[in-house]
C-alpha cells in the first residue's frame, strides 16, 4: 500500500513500495480522470513528458484500460520536446508513439507534436499558435483566472536536478511569463534545442502530477516538497515552482524516490 498523505501547500503525496504499485495507480489516476473531463466536457487533453513516465504509463495498452478508456476523445500535448526529427531517439513524441499511442485508437488528428523541420525558436511559437488556436475553438478549456489554457492532466517528470518538462535549475525560460511555450538553445542535458511549457501553463492545469523515482530524485523530492527551515532560492529548484493556481497537484514516487521526506 502506498504512504499517502496531503501536504498543507504541495498537494498529495502518494509513497509506493515498488514501481509495479506506482505504475497501477497512476494508470488508475489517469483513467479516472480521463473520464470525468469527457463526461464533463466532452474530450480530455493530456499532455506527457518524456523520460521514464512512459513506460510508466504502459498499462494503459492492457486490458482492462485499453477497452475502457475512451481513446477517441483524447488530445495529446506534450510538456517539452527535443527539436529533433520525430524519428530520432530522443524525440518525446517517437517515445509515446513507439509505446503508447500506436497502441491505442488515438486519432492522428488529435495528437498535436511540434513542427521538427524548423529551429527551435520557430517550433515554439508554432505549437503556442497551434494551442491557441484550440483554445479559440474551446478544443482546449481556457483558465479562469489567467490568459493560459487549463488542460485536464500535465504530467511531469522531474530529474535528480529538480527539472521539471525543459525548465532547469537558474535558466531564464523560469521566468517567461507572457508565452506559452518556450525555447532552449543551451540545455543543460543534450540535446541543447527544447521547447518546453512555461511555468504559467503548466500552473493553469486542472490536474498536475510529478513523477519520480529512484534514490537519485530523493534529495530534490525532499527539496521540492518539504517545509524548509532557510529557504533557498526557488529557481534553483523548479519542481518547487509547480504549484497550480486552481487545480490538483499529486506527487508519484516509489520508496528510494521519497526516502528523505520528513514524513517517511
């Protein structure tokens, strides 16, 4: 059974004994909000990150999700992307693909990946526009209380840094506040060109979930989560910054992951 407990500012913290119980309930958390946003507004719009969450996410192509879920209302997002072709390894969308949405009944049409033959600056302002566009046509819900569109679920994954979709530790991109999305040149792990959401979109989400596993993520879990006596800058930490404005935050961890929480 996972330790779960509510932190009076950083959401629900859920601590799994073991990746297999991790994975079993965030594909539970995912269908279940899935269907709530369909029943409630008709689609659901998810938006991934790369990395480890993926296979994370693989029960979802077994039964009993892959008959339950309705898969033609999906909309799938992506939280940052290498801008690389979406053949190359290191591409999120081939990532999901290869794994994930060739699996399933996901209407091409609703899978909405950067454009991976222009610069990184472009692909950027091309896949805001893109956004912007179904949020005009209420195919993404619009916040209520900011200029941003509220997606029904951001999952995140976080690196043993604190790195949250391509935002790092003391980068500028933490600080853009008027674009949706975003552009590196200079990532700190390669590849250097990214484009990533912006703080105030993933902070407009209905739901936010952070993923992390593995004894290297626990001295950042422990940062990002915990009361701090001396509180260090937070740009230093930005899993610290996700903190949704009028929506759900959930932490996913196994037991290395969360073995420097106070409460474990």
């Amino acid at each position: 059974m996972a330790l779960t407990w509510t932190h009076k500012d950083r959401g629900e913290i859920r601590v799994h004994e073991n990746l297999q119980e991790l994975s079993i309930d965030l594909v539970d958390y995912i269908a279940e909000i899935s269907e709530a946003s369909i029943k409630e507004h008709g689609a659901f719009c998810i938006v991934l990150s790369g990395g480890s969450l993926i296979s994370l996410m693989g029960k979802l192509i077994e039964p009993p999700y892959d008959k339950i879920i309705d898969w033609a209302k999906w909309y799938v997002f992506w939280a940052d992307e290498r801008v690389v072709a979406k053949s190359h390894d290191d591409s999120n969308y081939k990532l999901a693909k290869d794994n994930l949405l060739s699996k399933v009944f996901v209407f091409p049409r609703h899978i909405c990946s950067i454009n991976d033959t222009v610069s990184a600056e472009e692909a950027a302002a091309e896949y805001e526009f893109a956004i912007r566009q179904m949020v005009r046509t209420r195919t993404v819900a619009a916040s209520d209380n900011s200029d941003c569109p509220k997606f029904d679920l951001i999952l995140l994954g976080m690196g043993s840094d604190g790195h949250v979709a391509s935002l790092f530790p003391n980068h500028p991109a933490l600080v853009v506040k008027d674009d949706w999305v975003t552009f590196l040149t200079d990532s700190p792990k390669p590849p250097p060109e990214r484009i990533t959401f912006t703080l105030p979109v993933i902070n407009s989400a209905a739901n936010v979930v952070v993923v992390a596993t593995g004894e290297s993520k626990a001295n950042a879990i422990h940062l990002a989560i915990d009361d701090l006596p001396k509180q260090e800058s937070s740009l230093s930490l930005p899993a610290r910054l996700v903190h949704p404005s009028n929506g759900n935050l959930i932490w996913f961890m196994d037991k290395p992951a969360g073995s420097k929480l106070d409460k474990v």
